[in-house]
C-alpha cells in the first residue's frame, strides 16, 4: 500500500504516512450492563473501517497485481472496480487467471 501510494500518487504520501505510519488501537466494548469494559488491540495491517479513501488503499497496490495477471493471460479480460473484479474469457483460461 505505502509503495503504491508513493509512486502512484505523491500527493497523499504525507496523509497515508500520518493514518497508518504506526500500529493503531481499536477499541470494542465488551460485556457489563452498560457496556463500558472496553478491550484493545493492535490494528497493523490493512486500511480502518470507515477511512474514505481504505479502496483507494485497496485499489492502489491491487493495480499492479492485475497488470501481472494480465500480461500472463492475455486471453482474459480484466474488469476490476475498487474492490471488484471480473475475469472473462475461455474458462480455463480465466481460472488460472483467477
């Protein structure tokens, strides 16, 4: 993610390292009548429920990836929206693509 971020779009380099630089806390309730025992744990990977950009972060980095996919399987189609994606062509050929 930070590389694809770097690379691809300079500009959100200082935000990105500023949300996800280091490990961040999430919080839960847990049990108590009024809900008030809270628990703790450490969130190292992946984007945060609710971040406006998280697809962008999902998006970024998966580019590359179905870029590979499809130089291998120039047979299959690659349709991929943020966190969709569609694989067409002969079957076979999709699957491994898959």
């Amino acid at each position: 993610m930070f590389e694809a971020i770097e690379r691809d779009f300079p500009e959100l380099w200082a935000w990105t390292d500023l949300c996800y630089g280091v490990d961040a806390d999430l919080g839960f309730r847990l049990g108590g009548v009024d809900g008030s025992v809270m628990r703790f744990v450490k969130s190292k990977e992946g984007t945060q429920q609710g971040d406006p950009l998280g697809l962008l972060y999902l998006a970024a980095p998966l580019q590359v990836v179905l870029e590979r996919v499809q130089e291998r399987h120039p047979s299959v189609v690659i349709f991929a929206y943020l966190d969709d994606g569609f694989f067409l062509g002969p079957p076979v050929d999709a699957g491994l693509a898959y």
